[in-house]
C-alpha cells in the first residue's frame, strides 16, 4: 500500500480519536459547522473507509491528482462513516471517496429516491453548507442480498419478493447498522412483508460474512455488489423489484474549500472513467494469497486510464 506502516498506525489513532469525539453526540447525520477546520491550503487530504475499494479508489483520487501538479496526504482505513464524515467535518481529511444512496440516507432519512439521478440530485441538496460531491461515475458498489445456490433452489428463490415463501426463520448476516438502515432489516419487513433477524457481523460483506453464508450460520447476507466472492462461491444475488435499495454510485465528496478548478477537473475526469467492471476487477486484484496493495492497484488503473 501507498501508505507505510507508520501512516498505517496514525489513521488509527486518527479513528481513535474520532470515535470518541462521535461518543458524545448522535450517531445520525447532522449539519457541519460552518467554520470547519482544513488542512494546510496547498495540500489535499484524501481518506478513506475501513475496507479495500474504498482505499483503492482514495489511491486513484490521490495519485491522479498528484500526476496533475496538487499536493496530497493519504489518511486511510478511517472506520465507518460516522468517523470518516466527523473526520471531513473537522478538518482532518479534505476529500473521500462516497456512494450516492447511502450518503443521501445518511443525511436525509425520509429520502425515497432510488434511481442514480434522483439520488445525486437529492444528495446536492441535502449536504451540509461547505461540502459537495462532484460529478458521479456510472460505477456503483451497492449492497446486495446474496444467498446460497442451495438455498435458492430449496425454495425457488431468486428475488427478495420470494423470501415470503420461506417458512424457516431467517438470519441475515451484515454490518450491526443494518438492524436500523431503511434498506436492511426495516427494509425488508415493509417493503416485502419479510421478517429477518440480524446477525451483526463489522467486516462489511467480507471474509466474515461470507464464511457464514456458506457455512449456513445465516441465510441471507449483504455482499458489496462489486466483491468477487459472490462469483467465486456462485451465491445468488436476490433481485430486488421494488427498489428498496438505492443506486450507489462512486462519488468524490469534497470540502469546497478544497474544490478548485483542478482538482474538479482530475476528479471529474476520474469519474467519468470508472465503471462497475473496474471496480470487480481491482477488488479481485486485492484480495487472496496474490493480493496486490491498493497503491499499486490504483497505479495500473491509472496506466490505463491516463488522466490529464
């Protein structure tokens, strides 16, 4: 990775710290302050969540920036999103990599938007005074129900309308803020009648979730849609007729502060490169015994795809 293991040990004490700044208020999304602090003028400080893509596209943010001239740190593997938008809030990072619907969720929860450009739309008007997101890649990483090739067959399953045919208990195996996420537990009961119960598992549809999947500890399980594994273990992603979960697609949000001409440039140019496809491929060039580093990931995307 582009960071060292010293760089490493500083996003930890980064995250730390901002957890326990988060202790104190809500974990909802409320409205940043006007007067939030930022890092030195000269200098773009792009972060990124606690899991490989997200890392992966903060590597292709940053260096493509710096192939353009602009000076940048790297904060990676923050946490979750209340840490990494408390981080943005405060000044510590300027820049991260996002997904339309959830961020929409985040700050407007009484949103009903579900198609890209409703999402990005809602998005330009629900965000805090003094931050934005810049244009959006047609990629998207959205969360998914996946279950097993055998489960789906028993019960002729293969969207989330047909889990009313099941009369055994459900489990779904996902991140603990799925129990209150309008697209998780919630979700499925009023939108598909569906009753689940949550298996809390923090690795955000990773080995962890997987290996339950598989092993039948749960039945269902929310799998980033752009995660090999789905592939490699043949899970059935569930269809989802009724939108319950909104588009996601890859978004740089920005303090304005920081948003020159430029770097809107770079940016949006990025953007306008990635698909869906690439993203599958980098994660699965990031993953298993071969795993290439998010540095070096980033760096051959940008090879191919030079921005200038």
């Amino acid at each position: 990775m582009f960071a060292s293991k010293k760089s490493r040990l500083a996003a930890g004490v980064l995250a730390a710290g901002a957890l326990l700044a988060l202790s104190a208020c809500s974990s909802g999304g409320g409205a940043f302050s006007s007067d939030s602090a930022s890092s030195s003028s000269d200098t773009v400080t792009v972060g990124s969540a606690a899991f490989g893509e997200s890392e992966i596209l903060m590597q292709i943010y940053g260096q493509a920036l710096e192939a353009n001239g602009v000076k940048v740190a790297y904060k990676p593997s923050i946490g979750q999103r209340d840490v990494y938008l408390k981080a943005l809030q405060d000044g510590s990072i300027d820049l991260i990599p996002e997904y339309s619907g959830n961020l929409l969720q985040f700050y407007d929860k009484n949103s009903t938007a579900t198609s890209s450009d409703d999402v990005y739309a809602g998005l330009n008007d629900a965000l805090p005074k003094g931050f934005e997101v810049l244009d959006q890649s047609e990629a998207q990483d959205a969360d998914s129900y996946n279950v097993t090739k055998e489960f789906s067959e028993k019960w002729g399953v293969t969207s989330l309308d047909d889990l009313k045919k099941v009369t055994d208990p459900l489990t779904v195996g996902a991140n603990p803020e799925f129990a209150t996420r309008p697209y998780g537990i919630p979700g499925l009961k009023s939108a598909y009648g569906v009753t689940a119960t949550l298996k809390p598992i923090s690795d955000s549809g990773g080995p962890l979730t997987v290996a339950a999947l598989k092993n039948g500890d749960v039945q269902l399980a929310d799998i980033y849609t752009t995660t090999p594994a789905i592939k490699d273990n043949g899970f059935v992603t569930l269809k989802d007729p009724k939108s319950l979960i909104a588009a996601q697609n890859i978004v740089p949000l920005i303090n304005s502060s920081k948003a020159s001409d430029k770097v809107k440039e770079v940016l949006n140019k990025v953007s306008k490169e990635l698909t869906t496809a690439d993203l599958i491929d980098m994660n699965g060039e990031n993953q298993g015994s071969s795993k290439t580093q998010p540095d070096a990931v980033a760096k051959k995307w940008l090879q191919d795809h030079p921005i200038k």
